[in-house]
C-alpha cells in the first residue's frame, strides 16, 4: 500500500490559535511524509504492513486549535543556558535563576524566570497612572517617583500588646 493514502503519514502539522496566528510545529522533509506508526520518514511510495486507508478529502495535514494568542502558550524546557543544572555549581545563571527550567512559549520566543513575563504581555497590559499625577508609573514600584505620592496608604499600626513593656 501507498503512504499517500495512509491517514498515519503527515507532511505538516499547524496550531491555529482564536487571534488568527497560524504556527506550522512540523514539515516533512520534501517529497517525504513521516509516518506516525514506523517513527520514520518515508516517500509516497513505501507502503508498509500497518497501511490504514484515509477517507477521501483526508489531508495529510494534522490542524489543532487553542484559544487565545501563541505568546499565551507555554512549556517547561530546560533552561538552554545551563543545560538544565540549575543551581547545582552555586551560581545560578539569569536566565533560569537556578530553577533549571525555562518556558518555551508557542511563538518561539524563550522565557526567564526573573520575570516569567513574554515581551508581549508587558505590551498588552495597562501601565497604572499615579492617583496624583496622572503619570505611568511601573506596577512594582510603592511611590511615584515623579510627585512622591504612595500608590498604597501605609499599613495601620498593629497593637501586639496593650503594655510595653509587659508585666510580670
């Protein structure tokens, strides 16, 4: 039997994502398809013992879909900077920060654990405006630094104990 008629070859595979991206995971390696069942590359015309025939209007193009956009996607890999050690030599690279481990989003893009923030999410998410101000003013600062007005009062006193210091 012909592989080209076999629903186990693939020639490509895609994502489709709900904003329209579109990220090609595999291509064959031309005039070959790979077959899902021998792990192998073969040509059209191989044909093997494990042959399942496709039905007609089969396209040897395997299509899955996720929501949302590639840069929301993601998978543990190990950190490419150290090989995965971590902080097994006592000093932990920037990248991974002595986890090992880094994310490898769907558009390609490899992460660091600093921050385990894609360029993109920073792009789409609102910068907070100073109360007083009205100036952008990065999320993890505690003032403003153009005007020195708290984003957040202090916290209130805390009573540990009535007297001070304590009675015996």
């Amino acid at each position: 039997m012909r592989c080209d008629g076999c629903k186990n070859w693939t020639l490509a595979s895609q994502t489709i994502y709900e904003d329209g991206s579109r990220i090609e995971t595999f291509r064959a390696p031309e005039g070959r398809g790979h077959c899902e069942v021998l792990k192998i590359d073969t040509t059209p015309d191989f044909g093997c013992t494990k042959h399942d025939p496709a039905q007609d209007g089969f396209s040897h193009v395997f299509v899955s879909q996720k929501g949302g956009a590639p840069w929301q996607h993601w998978t543990m890999i190990p950190c490419p900077d150290c090989g995965g050690a971590g902080s097994s030599n006592d000093r932990p690279d920037d990248r991974c920060v002595g986890t090992g481990k880094v994310r490898l989003y769907d558009d390609g893009f490899v992460g660091d654990e600093r921050t385990r923030r894609h360029p993109k999410e920073s792009a789409v998410a609102a910068k907070p405006k100073c109360a007083a101000c009205s100036r952008e003013i990065d999320p993890e600062w505690v003032a403003c630094p153009y005007c020195g007005h708290r984003r957040e009062p202090p916290a209130k006193p805390e009573v540990i104990a009535d007297q001070f210091p304590p009675q015996a």
